[in-house]
C-alpha cells in the first residue's frame, strides 16, 4: 500500500499562536503515522514538520529552490525544483488531502490545485488569511463540496481522514 501524505500548506510569515496550531497539525498527522509534505521552508511548512518530528514522523519538503540546503531543520527528505511558485502544484498534487493554515497568495494558489484535483481541503479557520477566509465555502460549480472548516488541528486531521475514508 502506498504511503498516506497530508500536504500542509500556509504562510512564511504567521503569529506565534497561528505557528503553534502548525506544530500541532504537524503532531497530530505524525501520531496517525502519516506522512507530512509541504513546500519546505519557515513559517507555518517549519512548524508543521517540526511537530511531525516530536512524534518520529516523516517530513517531505517540495522545495522552489534548487538547493537542498534551504530546506527547514525539521525536513527529512528534501525535494529541490528550482521552479519557483510552479512547486506549489506538486505541493498540492503530492499530497492525499490538503490543510492550509493561515495563508497568502502562495497558499490560495495550492488551495485552488487541490480543489481542482479533487483533493479534500480542510482550513483552520481561526488563523485568518486564505484559510480563514475559504473554510466552509466552495470555489467554483465543478465540486458539490465545500472547503472543510475545522477549529482545532485535531478536527483538521479528522477532517481529512473523513474525507479520505481512511480508518
């Protein structure tokens, strides 16, 4: 059976509650022994990873350089593509469902891939940005579905489980 992977997605620049509520997503996905993938730099990819990495997770970091070394602390198998923005569509497409947390331009943009992919969306609603503002809402007509909203980061992985009909 192929490996279960969470994308978590979400902004470089976040408050410290917002960055704790990522290490949380982060543990909460790694105590399923589920794999962690994300674009793999600072913010909210490093607080994520970092709190897989309390539970010996297993972190996968899809990154827009085309160097290694740029990879956060926490991640353990680094991807670099020297494609810039365009990585995001691998962040989005790589994983089995997606949850954004707080977020920008960057993050709608891997919002939009997974919702055209087909790929259950979960935001953490209360941390504002993209997340807060697409949880609970559907983008377009092609999904009779709608952004999931959750409210704790267990709930956001229970989410994806639901969605995901696994056990």
């Amino acid at each position: 059976m192929a490996m279960r992977i969470i994308s978590v997605i979400g902004g470089a620049d976040s408050n410290q509650e917002t960055l704790e509520l990522a290490e949380s997503i982060g543990e909460e996905i790694a105590r399923r022994g589920i794999v962690l993938l994300c674009g793999g730099l600072g913010g909210i990819m490093e607080a994520a990873c970092k709190g897989a990495k309390k539970h010996d997770g297993l972190t996968i970091g899809i990154l827009p350089t085309d160097a290694k070394e740029h990879a956060n602390q926490y991640v353990d198998i680094a991807i670099p593509t020297g494609l810039g923005y365009a990585r995001n569509f691998l962040v989005a497409k790589g994983g089995d469902g997606v949850i954004a947390i707080d977020g920008s331009a960057g993050t709608l943009s891997e919002i939009a891939i997974a919702w055209f992919s087909d790929k259950p969306v979960v935001a953490l609603a209360s941390t504002g940005g993209w997340a807060g503002e697409l949880a609970g809402k559907r983008i377009d007509s092609r999904r009779s579905d709608v952004i999931h909203s959750a409210s704790t980061p267990e709930e956001a992985v229970i989410a994806i489980f639901k969605a995901l009909g696994w056990d």
